[in-house]
C-alpha cells in the first residue's frame, strides 16, 4: 500500500457510544462542506454546493434519470426536435413557484433568453452559450433555438437550466465592475425544497416544499429541513458525523473514511463520478523542454506508471484506470483504443530507443490530491525519469498550461456531470488553448461528432479521435475519480455518478 494520510483522532474513534442522531429526531439532514456560500443562485455562484442546492430549490425542463440513462420529464411533460437546431417542449401545468406564482412559458422565455443573452455576465457561458434564444408558442408550449446542432443539450437542460420566475434577476442591481449583486434576491424556484434562511458565509436552511408538484421525476420530499454549514476543517466535520451534529458529508479521505467505517457508527460508501484524472504532455516543445515531442518518450511515460495500483490503492475500490480520453460512462467513450499497460521494462526499451537510456530530469505540474501525483513520481523514478514537482493553485497552474509553459501536468476534468464524450474529448482536442497538440484530425473528427444529433455518426466520429489521442499519447488518461461519503445510520441516501447528491431524495430510515 502507499502511504496515506491519517487524520481522525484515536480518541475519537475509539469512542464507543455514540448519540442519537439530533437530524432524525428534529427532522433536520444537516450537511457541511468545507466552502463558503455567498449567494444562492445556481448561475452565479459556480459551486458544487450550488448544484446540489440548485437541484433541492430548482427544476428544469428535464431530469437525468441515471438508472436508465434517459431524460424524464420534469417542467416540461413532452418534447419534439423540430430541425437539429430548434426543439418545442409542452410544460407542465399545475406548477407553482416558491412565492406562490404560477408557472408557465413566459418563465421558460424569460430564464433561457437571460441566459443566453452575454450581457447579463452568467459567469459560466459554455454552461448556456449554446442556447441562442427561446419563443413562446402558448401558455404552456415553448420553441428552444440552438446556436448550432448540439447533441448534449438535453445533458445541460438536466444538468445546469434552472427555470426562474420571469422578470427574476430585475430585482438585481449591477455594480461598476459588472458584477451582478443578489445578495438581496430572494431565491425563488419551484423545486422540492425553498429557502428558509441564509447567513452569508455560513449556512444556508431549506425547509420541505409543501406544494411540490406529485408524480414527477424528483418524487414528494420526505425530510421536513435539510440544512448547510460551512465548516472548514475536515476533521471538525468528521467529529460532528461521530457525534451527531452532521448527518452527511462527502470527499471524505480514503483513510478516514475507512477508519469511520471500522467504527459501525455511520454508513460508508464509495461511489464512482465522471471526474477523471489525465497527464497532459507538451507535445510541440513550447515550454523549453523537449523531450515529449516524442511519441515514444510519451508511451514510456504510460507503461511505466501503474495506473491500476494508484485507483485501487488512493483512490477508492470503485476508480478504474482509464485507456480513453473521456469516461468509461460517458455516451461514445470507446475503451477499444491503443492500450498502454503497466510494463517498466517496455518504458525503459522505449526511453533507449529514444535516446534517453539513463533516463531525464523534468518539470512535473500538478494542483490536486497531491499523494496521487507522488505516486506517478515513484513510479517514473523506477524506470529513471525523475520529476521535479511544481505544486500550484488550479488557476495559477491553468494559465500556465494554457500558455504552453509546462511539459507535463496532471490535472482533473469533471465534465460538468454531463454524461457525454464531447465534454471531455471536445473540449481537449478541438484546438483551443486547452489542446495540448492541436492536431486537426481530431479537430475534424470531434468536430463531426458534436454538430450531429445522429447516435451512430457521433460514435463513429469520436472513435476516430480517440484512437488518435491514444495512439499519439497526446494524453495519458489515468483513471476515474470515486468520492467517499460518510453518513448516518438513520439516512436513506443513494449517491450517484454524476456527482449530484440527490438530498430531496433522502429520507429516515
């Protein structure tokens, strides 16, 4: 096993009695990350925090139902694709939102022509600048238009488009800098759970939804409050799950989640998301460093680091290694690609070949979950590749890959839980500042893939740019990511994929 981090305190794990859970008996899921919440608004505060709570206080069109793989309905009841750039939905009559307004299309013109409009500064534009416009047919019927065909439309109607009251963000004042000011907006959605009261900062307090509309995709609420905290330390935020003050939390480190495991006092699961953790090579040069300007020195890189040990042993029993530069779930993420298995002495043939047969010096760029990036160093050592590690913050480190400025980083991609291989593949290679070699066969190919809604032209498409990727070892896909979550005995809870907890969705056992 490689070292892990160890953090819990002996004391309080080898506590052997442990409280009733003050959740249950005051009807209250108390939850805590480790980030503050300024504002609660799931366009502008771009915080997995504001997903989570965007899906409890907000409803789209649609829902990713992760069991089947479809999209259910959710505001809208029916929809019918028109050409590959407009698609009329029906919505659902009956629907009222938090303040007691009725909904109906002019709140779906309103929201997506905000949205789509770059003036009103949504800070997170590929979540909506694809959405050229929306027009209202009748009471309940809309025309959404596309700026261009877009096959992942419906992942972001699911995933991102929150439907707001009309007229909602009028009540928002814009300071000099542009910056839209909310913090006086009451949050007002139609979804299971409404705003009860906020602390900047702090927390923030949902109460049950009493007149959440029935038998659609999210199902009635079941728990009367559901409550955030922000509590900085993880090790606070353990001591409260042991203790009773927190009922659920997630991104729990490996080792602690297993030792809370040992303890028999909360539930611990391992669940799969649609991160994945790649390195990246400087392919043309551009940082100073040439050596990954060979396809072979890059193909050294993959056999000699044991991707397999490092997701089974750090990560968590429900990563994988990865051979394709996307994930494994992802729609056309085809693993039948050039593989490069863990083989140190076909790295150090390969390093000879290349000229290097005693190996080389480099920089090694990385930002997150830094016992992984060890790993890799360990593993380049053995075959005599010694890294010189440059740790960084993610925007810090962005900016220098996006100038061409490092040899090799390792990063992470979470594809905005959108279940699709353009969020991956498409974003990497299609020769933007993000493309490490801005090969225009993959630029062509993807390019093919993401302007048709046709399933078979899309796999076929992006098979082609995969093999490329992976022949070209432009990338080194590493494996995918699993979070731990840690919760209370009493809780009903299924965490999914996609990196959304479904809170409206728990319930007392």
């Amino acid at each position: 096993m490689r070292p892990m981090y160890l953090a819990l305190s002996a004391s309080l794990l080898a506590s052997t009695a442990m409280p009733a859970m003050a959740g249950k008996a005051d009807d209250t899921l108390n939850w805590a990350t480790d980030k503050e919440v300024a504002v609660v608004d799931p366009y502008f505060s771009v915080t997995r925090e504001l997903v989570i709570m965007g899906h409890m206080g907000w409803d789209g069109l649609v829902l990713f139902n992760n069991e089947t793989g479809e999209f259910d309905p959710l505001l809208a009841t029916s929809w019918e694709w028109k050409s590959n750039t407009e698609v009329e939905f029906d919505l659902r009559e009956g629907v009222v939102f938090h303040d007691g307004s009725t909904f109906d299309a002019d709140d779906v013109v309103y929201t997506i022509n905000f949205l789509a409009d770059e003036a009103n500064g949504v800070p997170a534009q590929s979540v909506v600048n694809w959405m050229k416009g929306a027009t209202k047919i009748d009471q309940y019927k809309v025309r959404l238009e596309l700026v261009q065909p877009f096959p992942n439309a419906f992942a972001y109607l699911a995933n991102e488009i929150s439907i707001m009251p009309e007229g909602y963000y009028e009540n928002s004042t814009i300071g000099a800098d542009g910056t839209r000011d909310l913090s006086k907006v009451t949050p007002i959605g139609t979804g299971p759970y409404t705003v009860s009261d906020v602390r900047t900062g702090k927390y923030v307090n949902w109460a049950k939804n009493d007149q959440y509309f029935a038998d659609g995709p999210k199902g009635t609420p079941q728990i009367g409050n559901i409550n955030f905290r922000t509590i900085g330390e993880s090790n606070t935020q353990l001591a409260e799950l042991m203790t009773g003050g927190l009922d659920w939390a997630w991104d729990v480190p490996k080792e602690q989640a297993l030792r809370l495991e040992e303890s028999g006092q909360v539930q611990v699961v391992n669940e799969k998301t649609l991160r994945i953790s790649y390195l990246a090579f400087d392919v043309d040069g551009s940082s100073g460093q040439d050596y990954f300007t060979d396809q072979k020195v890059r193909a050294a890189f993959a056999h000699a680091i044991n991707r397999e040990a490092i997701a089974k042993e750090l990560v968590g029993p429900a990563s994988v290694a990865i051979h394709s530069a996307c994930h494994p779930e992802q729609f056309a993420c085809s693993q039948d690609v050039p593989h490069y298995d863990y083989n140190p002495e076909k790295a150090k043939e390969l390093l000879a070949e290349a000229g290097y047969p005693d190996g080389f010096k480099f920089d090694l760029y990385g930002y997150r979950e830094r016992e992984f990036t060890e790993a890799v160093i360990g593993d380049l050592a053995a075959v005599g590749i010694q890294a010189n590690l440059n740790w960084l913050q993610y925007s810090s480190l962005l900016e220098k890959v996006q100038n061409g400025e490092t040899p090799v980083n390792h990063m992470t991609w979470g594809s905005s839980s959108i279940p699709d291989v353009a969020a991956i593949t498409s974003h990497f290679f299609s020769g933007s500042s993000d493309d490490p070699a801005k090969d225009p066969r993959t630029a062509e190919a993807l390019a093919r893939g993401d302007t048709s809604v046709d399933p078979e032209v899309r796999k076929e498409a992006y098979q082609e740019a995969l093999n490329i990727i992976a022949e070209e070892v432009y990338w080194l896909p590493m494996f995918t990511y699993a979070k731990y979550y840690v919760f209370s005995n009493d809780l009903n809870f299924t965490p999914t994929a996609d990196e959304i907890p479904r809170l409206y969705e728990a319930s007392w056992k």
